[in-house]
C-alpha cells in the first residue's frame, strides 16, 4: 500500500508577512523572497516554486499567526477562506453578503424641549449637580460601580433615574459598566458613568473601542490621589490619562474641566452635547474636593428629550441595517479609519477651545490653573492686584483641547507664565504640548505644585509670585 501524498502548501498572500521564516526552514529551497508588494496589505508575500517539494511541512510550522502558508487540502474547503477548521476573523460588514434594503433608512429624530417649573437656586454637591445635569441633558442610562469620591452621582441617579422611565445598572465592574455604555451609546442613547482613578483606568479599553466606533457617551471622573489606589484626595492625577492615554490607537476624547458646582451641572449639560455632535466620548475631570463641596447651583429652565439619530442600532426597521463596529482588517482601510478620526479630531480643535480670563487684559504675569486650584488661584489674583501687581488667571476649561489660541493672544504682552496645579505637571505638560504645537516659544515657566490629595494655598501661590 502506497502511503498517501503529504500536502504541499499554498499561499495566502494576505496573510503573508514577508517574514522569511518559511525560506530559512524549507530544506528544499521551495520557497524565496518576494518581488511585488501585496496591495491590501502593504507588504511583500513571499513566492512559492513548488517542483522539488515533498510536503514536509516545515514551512507551514514556521509560518506565525495568522498563517500564510496552508495546506493545500484546505484550499477547498466549504467555507472557501482556506483556513479550515481555524477561526477566522471577518468584518462584520461583509459578514453574510449583501444584505437588501427593503425600507427607506431612519432619519435624525430632532431634540425636543421640555419647560421646567421654575425653582429657587439649590445648595448642592458637585457630584449631584452633575448628575442633575445629565438628566436635565436628557440622560436615563447610566452605568456604574462605586468609587469613592464619585459615587453619590450614580446614588442619586440609581433613585431618581426608575421614576422618569430611565435605569441606573450598577455593573459588577466598571470593566462591564464601560462596555454596557457601549451599547447604550450604539443604540443612540445618552448614558454616562461616574468613576474615579482606578475604576477610569479599567474602562480605558473600552472608551478605545468607543472612540473607534465613534460612540457618544460621558464620563464623569472624579480624580483623586495616585498611583495605585492612593488616597481618596483631590489630586489631579488623570489629566494625562483623559487628554493623552484614552486606551490604545488613535484616541482622543473631549476633556472638560469645571471648577463650581455650578460648572460641574452647566458643563455636563454641554457634554452630551458635544458627545452626540462630535459622535465621540466626553470625559469631564473634576477633583475629590470639587465633587464633595457644595455650591449655589441655578437649574435650567427647560429639559431635553434627544431624539434617536439615523446611525443608531435599536433593532427596528429603519435603523436595522446600521453597523455598530471598530473592526477594520485590512491595514488600508484602518488607515483611512485614522484618518478619517484625525479630520474629527481637527474640527474639535478648531471649533471647542473654551477658556475663562479673569483679569487678564493687562496681566503681564499668568496663572495657569483649574478645577479647584483655581479657585485659591483666583484669590492669590486679588491680593496680588490690590498689591500693585498685573497678574491674571487663565483657566482652561477644554483641557483637550487644550485653549491655546486665548492664550496665544495674551502671550506677547505676558512675562511669567506660573502653573499651579495639585497633581505632578500633568496640566504643565499639556501647556507646554500646546504651546509647542502651535510654534510658541513661552515666556519664563514656573509652577507651584502639590502631590496627593494637598491643594496648592494661595499663601504658596502668593510665594512665587512675589519670588519668596
């Protein structure tokens, strides 16, 4: 009986990597380098020359994952992807064909306003006012686990949310919570999370997954002391991780920065604004302190009810052939992906610069600060103007992005440039990024900083002003 022929291999060509590996291991030099770059990935197959080969299959074992060399059984096998039994990957939106459109798609359904009772201002919590004004936005889908300083947010909502038609989902992570919101925000519904360091950092792969599918949602981040699970202070310690280090890709998020209760509702308000405009994640960055103090807040006098946009995917007829999907396989297509993200991103740069000046129109010095800083900032201005001196407080409210053609217009006439801020240089590092990006040599560069949970005091701010 004569021994059944081993197979020899074939190529995938989109599957090759131009690695070599299968040239050094092929005892019958079957196989040599290629010459013709492949154009749906970029690279170069290798050829295969076949007379001399007796299928030992050491090519195929070379071969990494995802494999380019296969045997040649499995060229036709029924699937037709010549991966046999192997899982293989495919876009979602080419699965199962063409898929017939047999009803006219969905159109933007249009916001509506709803007339609020009018009602006394209320002493509130930073945490409540921002929760207040996701509902007043028109939020009833939140999702969550508790992280102290930011949990009353998501304890108001989880009581409030039921009685309006809405529901607060407290997810058994917030690994789970980010992913809940991204179905949410797939199905175009306003929904948002409280979190605080730790818990932000374990959503960060799935803000990546929403950024790339270009999914509306707001996270409310309540920074406080790290690294690790430090303290429950009010450090600023996740600007870099919202403005630089949005999980992995190509990723930026809007990053807002109040700095009163009033600002924590007005601002959250205007998140899901820009969420559902933009169609990206918004992150607002307050502080342990700004979430736990109170403050007068003024209620808006109407509420929005958002209407479901024509890209959503909710399941009836007009929006049933929508795609949901971050998924690009060919290196081709995920490049026009990024591409495509980064003219988003340079709308949002152009269009969303916001910034408060306090004082500034004469200031040859600066302060740089915000969230709570900004506040023992804004007093350190009064007393060194009722001092004699020109100093003004420029207070982003965009960290990114970051404000930089305000302050641009303010640099020639400034001399010091002070940067005051309770964390380690993370909003001095956005400064300087701004400043760079935009061609600026910046004027003398100071800070005042504290570490873990310690706010920077006017008294020290006063310090460096004055060179003490």
């Amino acid at each position: 009986m004569t021994a059944p022929a081993r197979p020899k291999p074939f190529l995938q060509p989109e599957y090759c990597k131009g690695c070599l590996r299968c040239v050094d291991a092929c005892p019958k030099h079957c196989i040599g380098p290629g010459s013709e770059i492949n154009p749906a990935t970029g690279l170069i197959p290798v050829e295969l020359h076949l007379d001399a080969c007796n299928g030992c299959s050491l090519c195929m074992q070379a071969c990494p994952e995802p494999y380019g060399l296969r045997p040649e059984t499995e060229r036709a096998h029924p699937d037709h992807t010549g991966r046999g039994d192997d899982f293989d990957l495919q876009d979602p939106a080419k699965l199962f064909g063409p898929k017939p459109v047999t009803v006219d798609p969905a159109r933007d359904e249009l916001d509506t306003s709803i007339v609020t009772p009018v009602c006394e201002p209320l002493v509130l919590k930073g945490n409540y006012a921002a929760a207040i004004g996701a509902l007043f936005a028109g939020c009833r889908h939140v999702f969550g686990y508790p992280i102290t300083p930011s949990t009353e947010g998501a304890e108001l909502m989880a009581k409030i949310l039921p009685k309006l038609g809405g529901a607060f989902v407290q997810a058994v992570s917030e690994t789970a919570a980010v992913n809940m919101m991204y179905g949410a925000g797939g199905s175009g519904v306003p929904c948002m999370t409280f979190t605080s360091g730790p818990g932000f950092s374990l959503m960060l792969e799935g803000v990546s997954y929403m950024i790339g599918a270009e999914l509306p949602g707001v996270f409310v981040n309540v920074m406080r002391g790290g690294p690790g699970l430090g303290n429950l202070g009010p450090e600023q310690a996740d600007i870099k991780l919202a403005c630089r280090g949005l999980g992995h890709g190509n990723t930026h998020a809007i990053v807002l920065a109040p700095g009163t209760p009033q600002e924590m509702l007005d601002l959250t308000m205007d998140a899901f604004t820009l969420s559902f405009r933009y169609r990206i994640p918004v992150v607002i960055l307050g502080d342990g302190y700004l979430g736990q103090m109170t403050g007068v807040v003024k209620l808006p006098d109407t509420m929005l009810k958002r209407g479901r946009p024509a890209w959503a995917v909710c399941g009836d007829r007009g929006h049933r052939h929508n795609l949901i999907s971050s998924i690009e396989l060919l290196e081709t297509d995920l490049e026009k992906r990024n591409e495509h993200l980064n003219r988003k991103y340079d709308r949002i740069a152009a269009q969303e610069q916001r910034a408060d000046l306090y004082r500034c129109d004469d200031a040859d010095v600066l302060i740089v600060a915000c969230n709570t800083p900004a506040r023992m900032a804004k007093g350190a201005v009064e007393v060194a103007r009722a001092e004699g001196l020109k100093v003004g407080l420029f207070r982003p409210v965009t960290l990114w992005p970051f404000p930089i053609r305000a302050l641009a217009d303010l640099l020639p006439q400034t001399k010091r440039l002070i940067v005051v801020e309770a964390g380690p240089g993370q909003l001095e590092d956005e400064l300087r990024l701004a400043l760079s990006h935009a061609g600026f040599n910046p004027p003398r560069l100071e800070h005042v900083r504290r570490h873990g949970g310690v706010l920077p005091s006017q008294r020290e701010i006063l310090n460096q002003l004055l060179g003490r």
